[in-house]
C-alpha cells in the first residue's frame, strides 16, 4: 500500500467531522481590487493585523479562512472532502504535503516564469539537486511556493541558568528534571530527540526525519524512559501554552517555536535565548499551494501575484519582524537596510545570522510529516503519551 494511501483511508474516517468546518467558520472578503483568491491558510501566514497591505502589494483581493496546524484535517479536506471547490489555494502542515496532494491530483503544476522574484530563491531550494528541492517538487515538477522558514531549536532562560547552551544535551539532563519541555507532536519532538541521539553517539540513526521502525521504536523508549523519570514538567500544545511555560518560568528550557521565545522572552522581561545546538535542528519550510480547479476556473493569475508577494523581500522582512521566521530567499538584508524607519534593522540582522548559524549545522533534518512508517511513529508516539 502506498504512505499516501494509508493516509487517505485513515483520514476518511474523520471526514464526517471535518467536511463543513471551515465552511461553517465563513470565509471573510477583504475590500481590496483585483482578482480574488480564496486562500486558506494558517494565520502565521499573515504577519499583519489585516490582509488589506498584502491585498495593496500584490494587487489582489483575498478571502480568507483560516486553517488550523492539523494535517490531518488538511488531507482530509482537500483528498476526500469540499476543500477543492472551497478554496483556490492553501498553505501545508509541514514537510511532505507537496507530495500527497501533487500524487493525488489536488493541485497544480506551477509556472516559475510567472513570478518575477522566484530567482531570489536560494539555490538550496531553487536548485533542483538542492538540499531542500524536495521540499517544493513533486517527481522532479515545481508544486509549491515558499513563504517562510527555519530551523527550531531550543529556547532557554539565561537570566535565571546564567549561561548559555549549544547542545540538546540538558534537556535530557536529571539536572533540570521536572523544569523542561517539549512538544506535544511526534514530529518535531522524534526528530530532535533523534538528532541528539545520533549525534552523540548514543544511537545510530540512518535519516533522523524518516526512520525505520526499529529506530522509532528507540527512540520513542528513550523519552517513555525519561518521562517516567519526571524529566518533562509537560508536552506543550499550542503557542500560548509555549509562551506561557516559558514566560511564568514553569520551565527553563524547551523544544520550540522561535516565535514562542519571542513573546516569552518580552512578556517576562527576561533574557531568553533561542539557541543554536551543535547536534542540529529540525529545518523546515511551509509553502503555498494553487488547486488544479482553481487553475481550471483561471484562478491562476491571482496565485501568481500572491505568490510572487510572498517571495519578496517587502513581505518576507515583515515576517521575520512579526513573527521571527525568515524564508528561504535572498535579498532581505538589502532591503532592511534601504528601509531603516520601518525596522530594528539591528536586531534583525542579528536574528538573521542566528538562523544562518542554524541552518549550517551538519545534523540538521528536514521536517517530514509523512514519513514511510508513519503508523509505526503514531503508535510509538501514543505510547509516549501515555507513559
């Protein structure tokens, strides 16, 4: 059976309470000119309080409804549900998506000669023998476009620890039991466990990001082991979850989101650090996505525009100020410093070569929520859980 098969029998089941929710949230029309796309994204695809600067940028009108982070509800939307008469375009849950979607006919083959900034792509993912080609193709063909990315790391409170840290290494140390955390997803929370692991020795590990089955189910042992040590005060879900561990001081250090460390980090007044682990992190991308309906409806020139929005150094350096995510794009540098009155061009120039730092660690795995054995990562993962 092929993965993408077993994905859509699993979701199906689902699909009865999936199929009107979004339809039933409405989609909301911005007051733009243009051709309008309906888009259905995750809200961190918007670093501004409304669509209206985008809309004016590219010249386009959107209708949005917003997505949650479950790629369950993604697959069963657009596979087997309402999604492709919905919507024209949609953004993924993390790595992989371009693959189930492009195999199962839902969305179209895209033209780079239509959007003026696709060369400010870097050649990792431009390249088609980049390191992250895979990440936008589907059997060699260009299916996605991306609009943000980063390496996720770990966040640490160095006013109350005093020292900095370049290893995942503590995380798993009986020094800070019961003072850390990570999160509650078998994707992100294997992959670093078993990029450490590796890393150090402790286990071999081929691809940290699609294991075999005898390497998940080591992995997943490992943090049954140290859960029921009381290493972990808890499994977050969600970014205000996140914000709030580390903000109260619940915890000192934690698997997560660069985004989350930012608010904490502000919210508790505090130096806390996003760091750079020497063993590597999980690196990723999200992309945006054109329906092959849409395409046939002539929806097409409207997702060019947004596309090629999302690839420009206006948009992205709007994203790296929000929400500390940068993407996979030359050209901000440049433009940060043309644009001074609008931005901490310091301070983002310093997060920007943090997240170089990042990238440039040998450990490093791409994210991929599809892995080949994921009902093994999903059993596995439900022991975790429940230890």
């Amino acid at each position: 059976m092929k993965q993408i098969d077993f994905n859509r029998r699993l979701f199906l089941q689902g699909l009865a309470a999936t199929a009107g929710g979004v339809a039933a949230a409405g989609i909301t029309p911005a007051l733009a000119a243009g051709p309008t796309i309906r888009l259905w994204s995750a809200p961190i695809m918007r670093p501004f309080p409304t669509w209206e600067p985008f809309e004016e940028q590219a010249g386009i009108t959107i209708a949005w409804s917003p997505k949650s982070a479950s790629a369950d509800e993604a697959l069963s939307k657009m596979m087997v549900g309402d999604g492709k008469k919905l919507y024209d375009a949609f953004t993924d849950n993390g790595g992989g998506m371009e693959d189930a979607m492009a195999e199962n006919g839902v969305i179209a083959e895209l033209d780079t000669s239509r959007m003026k900034n696709w060369n400010l792509l870097r050649d990792e993912v431009r390249d088609p023998n980049g390191e992250a080609a895979h990440s936008i193709r589907y059997n060699d063909k260009i299916f996605a476009v991306p609009y943000i990315a980063n390496a996720d790391s770990l966040a640490y409170n160095k006013t109350v620890l005093g020292q900095d840290y370049d290893s995942w290494a503590p995380l798993f140390d009986p020094e800070f039991k019961g003072k850390v955390a990570m999160q509650n997803d078998f994707g992100p929370t294997m992959t670093v466990t078993a990029i450490y692991l590796h890393e150090s020795g402790q286990m071999n590990i081929k691809d940290r990001s699609n294991m075999a089955k005898d390497e998940i189910q080591g992995v997943a042992e490992y943090l049954i082991e140290k859960k029921k040590g009381g290493q972990f005060r808890t499994f977050w879900n969600g970014f205000q979850q996140g914000v709030d561990l580390l903000a109260s001081g619940e915890v000192v250090m934690m698997s997560c989101w660069e985004p989350i460390q930012r608010v904490a980090a502000g919210k508790a007044s505090q130096d806390i650090v996003y760091g750079t682990m020497k063993e590597g992190h999980q690196v990723w991308n999200n992309i945006v996505m054109l329906t092959k309906d849409a395409a046939k409806r002539g929806v097409d020139d409207a997702f060019y525009k947004l596309a090629d929005t999302c690839l420009s150094p206006w948009y992205t350096t709007r994203q790296l100020s929000r929400f500390g995510f940068a993407s996979l794009t030359t050209g901000m540098v440049d433009y940060l410093e043309a644009h001074p009155a609008d931005f901490n061009v310091a301070d983002l120039k310093a997060t920007l070569k943090r997240k170089e730092q990042r990238y440039a660690v040998k450990g490093n795995a791409w994210q991929n929520v599809y892995p080949k054995e994921l009902r093994a990562y999903q059993e596995w993962w439900s022991r975790v859980q429940a230890a």
